[in-house]
C-alpha cells in the first residue's frame, strides 16, 4: 500500500506539501505541485489516513453519540433525529453502545476525545452515582477546553447544553388518566434504580396520586431492565405480592409489552381485569394486541435538537430545551373493575 512519502516522491515535492494538498489545507500550493500531487496519488492508487487527515484539518468533520443501546427502540428512534441533523451539517457519527455501564460510558468519552470530535451527545439517562458524575464533568471540563462541544438529552448533572424529555410530567398526566379511570391499587413496572429517568417518572406518578391522598409504596414498585423480559418478570413478582393491583403502569414501552406478556400467560384479561400502560409510544403499541395506552414523547424531534445544539456556530451555553409529553389513549386501558 502506497505511503504519503510514495506519493511525495512521485510527484517531486517534500511530504509536508503532498499533506497539504491530500488534506486541503488553507495553506497556498501553486496549481503546478498540485497537479502532481494529484496524478501521483491516481497513480499509485493512494488511500490517505482517515485519523491522519481528521488531525490535520480545522474543521472536525465528526460527532461522537454514546447511548445505552441503540438497538432499544428509544434510542434508535432518538438517533433518527440526531442523523438527520449530522448529515444536513455534513457530519458523520460514532455511535457508541454504554449498556449501562457507567465504566464504559467513561471509556467511550476518553476514545472520542482521542479522536477530536467535532461534538458529543450523551443521549441516554444520567446515573445516581456523585463518584462517576464528577468523573465523567472533568473529562467533559477537558474535552470542552479544547473546543469541544457537549450536548446531553435526559436529566444529567453537567452543565452546558441539554434537551430534557418531560419524563416527570408525561408520568404525572399517565396517572391522572388512571386515576380518573377509577384505579387506585396501581402497580408500578420501573427501570434500573440507579437511572434518573426512573427516578423522574416515578416522581411524576406520586405527584398525581399524592393530589388524591394516595401513595405509592415501594411493595407496589417491581425495578427492571428497561426490556421486554425484565418486564414481564418484574410483572410475575408483582402479582404475586398485590393480586389486587387493577393498573400496571410499566416505564417504557418494551417492559409493558413483556407485562401484556404475562397477564395474557396467566390468563389476566386486559383491560377487563387490569389496566396496562407503556411510556414513550414506540411504534410496536400500536401493533400488540390490545393496542397500548402510553405516554408519546418526541423522540426524533429530542435527538434534532440535541445535534442543532451541539452544532450550532458560535453557540456553546447553559442552554436547556424541555420537550413536552402527552398521553396516548388505546384498548389497553378502562375503568377499573367494581
């Protein structure tokens, strides 16, 4: 494979001027030695450094994306919005899978400083974890200093720009629709504890039963892992502790399709014997049967606006875009039985 010293060689010219023109730099090259850098890089086939070229040109050409996992709908549907942006901007993305492993996310952030990114977004939930907050600002706090630029959708503790989905209010509208179902025995299918997406939704579900005097202990909460399978577990080991639960409500959209699941194994009508709600409206709640009631938020339009952030000229601040959330009513739902 032919080497940028091949290329200068055949075409007469010191290496640091067959560079300037394989990497179009600002620097002036007469028409001439350009011609011949060209015809000796057609000649010899030459392929240039894709790191080598990202480190020689002012302008950084991509964005580095960590995610939980972009295979789960959410975040696939929030990196639709983010693509569509980065390619209108003529950048191209990393994406990079965490699985929730805050070790990983640390690792991810350390790689694509190492590769100058134009900007990184952050696109999934913050973690309750002070020790790995603080880590992961200060790697920020460096990769910022060097004009890089950070966007974050979802409750994280760093300042600078964020686009911050209504977790707690979509949670608190699903509520007030159940309460005025007549459910007040609701049980509660959350996410991993340690994210604050859960905790927001949990947040905004109290808030709507606190306004009727009730409550929601945690014998009444099942956490699971944001996935179909962990759903209907976590379903299985609540019925089996409050039978008289006549409302699930299951934190996305994946754990109440594994509660669907379950009921439908056991031979639980819904919603004649119990009401079943998602949150997020993916596209498979209108495809189970019943079809799901849900709480819809703008993915898409989250991951546009986090990408127009982190891309904007001239624009890097403590900028925070709050997105609303609405109930989406289906067959899943109705009163509640006498």
């Amino acid at each position: 494979m032919a080497t940028l010293a091949d290329v200068a060689r055949r075409a007469g010219v010191s290496p640091a001027t067959a560079s300037r023109v394989i990497n179009g730099s600002s620097k002036t090259v007469t028409e001439e030695l350009r011609d011949r850098v060209l015809r000796a890089v057609a000649d010899l086939r030459y392929v240039p450094n894709a790191h080598a070229q990202l480190l020689a040109r002012p302008q950084r050409s991509v964005v580095g994306v960590i995610v939980h996992d972009v295979s789960d709908p959410y975040f696939a549907e929030i990196t639709r919005g983010l693509q569509r942006v980065a390619t209108a901007c003529g950048k191209l993305l990393i994406i990079c899978n965490s699985y929730r492993d805050p070790e990983r996310e640390l690792e991810y952030v350390d790689l694509l400083r190492g590769q100058q990114v134009a900007a990184m977004i952050l696109a999934g939930s913050g973690y309750h974890d002070p020790s790995f907050t603080t880590r992961l600002n200060e790697q920020l706090a460096a990769y910022e200093a060097t004009g890089g630029r950070v966007a974050v959708i979802g409750r994280h503790e760093h300042a600078g720009d964020a686009v911050m989905p209504a977790n707690e209010n979509g949670a608190y509208l699903l509520a007030r629709e159940l309460l005025a179902l007549g459910h007040r025995r609701i049980g509660v299918v959350a996410g991993p504890r340690l994210l604050t997406t859960t905790t927001d939704r949990l947040v905004g579900l109290r808030r709507a039963l606190a306004e009727q005097d009730l409550s929601l202990p945690e014998e009444q909460i099942r956490y699971a892992e944001f996935d179909r399978d962990s759903g209907a577990e976590a379903t299985a080991s609540l019925l089996d502790a409050v039978p008289d639960v006549t409302a699930i409500v299951a934190l996305n959209d994946s754990m109440a399709v594994g509660a669907l699941s379950l009921l439908r194994v056991r031979g639980v009508a819904v919603p004649d014997q119990v009401s079943v709600t998602g949150f997020d409206d993916m596209p498979i709640a209108r495809d189970v049967t019943p079809t799901l009631t849900t709480v819809r938020l703008p993915l898409v339009e989250m991951g546009a606006r986090a990408m127009t952030l982190a891309l904007e000229p001239g624009k890097v601040g403590d900028r925070i875009e709050v997105l609303d959330a609405g109930v989406v009513l289906r067959d899943s739902t109705a009163p509640a039985p006498a």
